[in-house]
C-alpha cells in the first residue's frame, strides 16, 4: 500500500535509497559511449527558398552508384529515363520510387484531430523518376531481388516513396513500364566485430511515457533488477554485468489534455495553468529517474516524438536544463539524436526512436507484417529514413545526405516498436526491435562479447 501511494505523487524512490544498495559493482565493465556527428552537424545552407528536389538529386546521385557493374553493361540499360520515350522492348534503368496515394497524410495532419484509416488504397499509381523525367510503373508478377541473394514477388502496394531501385522490364505505352524485376543498391558490410574480452550487457529500451499520474511500479521493479535487488532466476548475473542503458525516445509521455487547452474555453487560461503545472510535475519526475538510473549505470538518451524538442530530422539532443538534478548528482548521463550513431568499447552502434520504421507502415498493406522484417528491409533500401520530404521533415542538408547508409553498423537498434523482435544478418551485424516499455515492459539486453541479444520483460 506504500508503494502505490508513492506512485500517486511522484518517482522518487526514498524507500530505495534508504534501504537498498546496487550490488557486485565491481564487476561491471565501464565502457565510455562516442557519439559521431554524424547527425548533428548543422545544415550547410539555410535558405529557405530552395526545394526539396535537391535531396532527392543527392540521394540518387549517391545511391545509383552502388548497383552492380553487370546490370549497367547490357545493351537495353538505358541510363535516363527520358531517354526511353523512343524506345520499345526491353528496358532497364536506375531511378526513384515515387507513390502517389489519395489517402497519403501530410505531415502536419498527423498531428490534427482528423484521423485516416487507412493511407494506401487500390487507387494509388507508382513512378519512376531521376532528374530527367518520370515514368509510370505497372507490375505483373514482379519479383523484388534482395542483397541477402533472396527474391519475393512484389505489387505497387508494396513499395515505398524515396528508394532508388534499379528496374527491368517492358514498354507497354507511352512512359510506360511493366516492371518485370527490380533490385536494390549492393549491401556495404559491416565493420568486423571485435567481441570484448570481457562479458558487457547494453540494456536497449524505449517508450516509457512517464506520466506522474500513471502507475509506476514496473519503473520502480526496473530500478530494483538494475540494482541487483529483484531475484529474476538464471538472468541475475546479467544485471550485474550491464555497463550501458539506451532509451531509444519517448522518455516524456504525450500530453493528453493539449488539444483541449487549445480549443475555445471560458477556462482557457486555467486549463493552461493546470496544463503547464503537470508538465512540470513530469519533467522533475523524469529527471529523478534519470537521476536514479544514472546513479546504478550510465545513461544515453534520445529524443523520440514526445520530446519537447523539434521534431524535423535529426532531432537534436534534448536540453540538459531538464535533468539539473541528474547532472547535479553524477555524470553519467548523455544525450543522443535521432538518428543516432555511436560505439560502445569496438561496437558501432545505429539507432533511431522509430518514426522511420512507423511512416514506412504507413506505404504498406501488410499490416501484420513483424516489425523486425521492416527494419532489415530498411537496410536493405540503404536508406535509414526513404519518405524523407514526403511524409517526414528533414532538416535541409544541401551538400550530403546523412540517412544514407554508407556504412553499416554491427548493431542497427528501432525504438518504439510493437514487439521485440531480432535477426542476426551475418556475423558482423545484429538488428533488434525494441517495444515500448510503457505498454510492454519489455528491455532489451545485448552481449557485447557475443553479441546474442534477448528480451527480458518486468511486470
């Protein structure tokens, strides 16, 4: 009964600290975390006035470089698209996919009290464009081949806007193609692994949603399995080894009560008041857990949807004036963007907060489809984010385009997932789904020294 009643008021742990301590810190690795920049280096051009297409130039410029030698020497590669208005037959030639949907959401409607159902529908059309022209997809029985050296038929449905494919196929009419085949750019490897000589777990989660009127308990039994206080079984020595936590976005819960704040209220002032007042509340809240979990393991965090920060990509690091008491205290907090790309000990590590993976759903009519199949198809584009400029907003990089995936990483981390899922693509390279741990309660454990991952779920 004490312990609900804290979790009515706000996470801070009195109990926890007073009569629990972490044990067997002496085991655990310490492991400095190196964030590149990557994806914080400012944009090179600030003009307002210059259009997307620049992107979109730099992304296929970059990408249209990475097919195989033998698909470009056959004498039907044509090698652009306006060239193919004379032509009849056979064709093949490198471009962008481009959907047109009716249902297609624009970015500021996402966030809108108007809801669509359902963005892809049987009246959707596909194209091919370069910076010559654009042409009009059809398919028949079209197989999509893989870098893994696999293949599965395909329709329009199943494509998204933003990856640079090469197509083969024939003319049916006027910029007209029947696709019969399409591949992807070649697949970079990874670094090689170097395994650490000593056994390291990274905890990977995402999705709290701290909200201090929400029940805290599973945020509480995390702390205490963190500490070594929570008899789990076999994964006890786990705990004791971890050297790094990973928030993956969303620490900050969405703010139900903002659209009514923003209607029309005789109350509108006090509804503001009340407003801000439970955003304070949470902010103090989320920085005592920081506090908390920083004072057992070094903490990373990045920014998600939630965070009050923008939400163009990248996203910048959250602000630091939010956690004066974590940084107070210790110093084993930092902060990520999202993207983010850092390494652990000889590890290279790729993670985003999920929105890349959540606006590719919105393309596809598999609506089943595991979202662990999702983000290795991700890879597999060479892109971490295709519908960039489409349905997502991008910071405007003139000169280089840091989504595209120039090298691949050994561990390519998505937060905010519905389900923990994880594939092994070669032995330099491990891709994990991690759920939200607010609906979940699911934390994703990696061995540094093996690079085995697992999930373990508190209730």
């Amino acid at each position: 009964m004490e312990l609900e009643n804290m979790a009515q008021t706000s996470f801070i742990l009195k109990k926890l600290k007073q009569n629990q301590q972490p044990v067997l810190q002496g085991q655990k690795l310490e492991l400095d975390i190196k964030q590149s920049n990557r994806f914080s280096q400012p944009p090179s051009n600030q003009n307002a006035k210059t259009q997307n297409s620049s992107i979109y130039c730099i992304r296929f410029l970059s990408m249209s470089k990475r097919f195989k030698i033998e698909h470009l020497k056959v004498k039907h590669f044509v090698d652009a698209i306006q060239n193919i208005q004379n032509l009849t037959g056979k064709v093949k030639v490198i471009g962008t996919i481009f959907k047109i949907m009716r249902l297609k959401p624009y970015y500021f409607q996402q966030y809108t009290e108007i809801k669509i159902a359902e963005s892809v529908q049987n009246e959707e059309t596909c194209y091919l464009e370069d910076r010559s022209g654009r042409i009009k997809l059809e398919f028949t029985n079209c197989k999509l081949n893989l870098p893994n050296n696999t293949s599965k038929t395909i329709n329009a449905e199943d494509l998204i806007t933003g990856i640079v494919v090469l197509i083969e196929g024939e003319i049916v009419g006027n910029n007209i193609v029947n696709v019969q085949s399409i591949n992807l750019p070649d697949f970079i490897d990874p670094p090689i692994y170097k395994p650490l000589n000593q056994t390291a777990y990274v905890c990977l989660m995402s999705g709290i949603n701290y909200d201090v009127e929400n029940n805290t308990t599973k945020l509480r039994h995390l702390i205490q399995y963190l500490q070594g206080n929570l008899y789990c079984g076999s994964g006890d020595d786990v705990s004791q080894r971890l050297s790094q936590i990973i928030i993956a976005g969303n620490i900050y819960g969405r703010q139900r009560d903002a659209k009514r704040c923003l209607t029309g209220s005789i109350k509108q002032s006090q509804d503001f008041k009340q407003l801000y007042g439970q955003l304070q509340e949470n902010i103090k809240g989320i920085d005592e857990l920081v506090n908390e979990l920083a004072g057992i393991i070094p903490v990373a965090i990045m920014p998600g949807q939630n965070e009050p920060v923008s939400q163009i990509l990248p996203q910048t690091s959250l602000q630091k004036a939010h956690f004066g008491e974590s940084f107070e205290n210790n110093s084993q907090v930092s902060f990520l963007t999202n993207p983010a790309e850092f390494s652990l000990g000889n590890i290279l590590f790729v993670g985003t907060s999920g929105q890349n993976i959540q606006d590719i759903k919105k393309y596809q009519t598999i609506k089943d489809q595991p979202d662990i199949d999702l983000i290795e198809m991700n890879l597999f584009y060479g892109h971490l984010a295709p519908t960039l400029q489409d349905t997502l907003i991008q910071q405007q990089q003139f000169t280089n385009d840091p989504f595209i995936i120039n090298q691949l990483p050994n561990v390519y981390f998505v937060g905010n997932m519905k389900s923990f899922g994880t594939k092994r693509l070669s032995n330099n390279l491990r891709i994990i789904s991690i759920p939200s741990f607010s609906e979940s309660g699911t934390i994703c454990l990696l061995n540094l020294s093996t690079l085995d991952c697992f999930s373990f779920e508190i209730q």
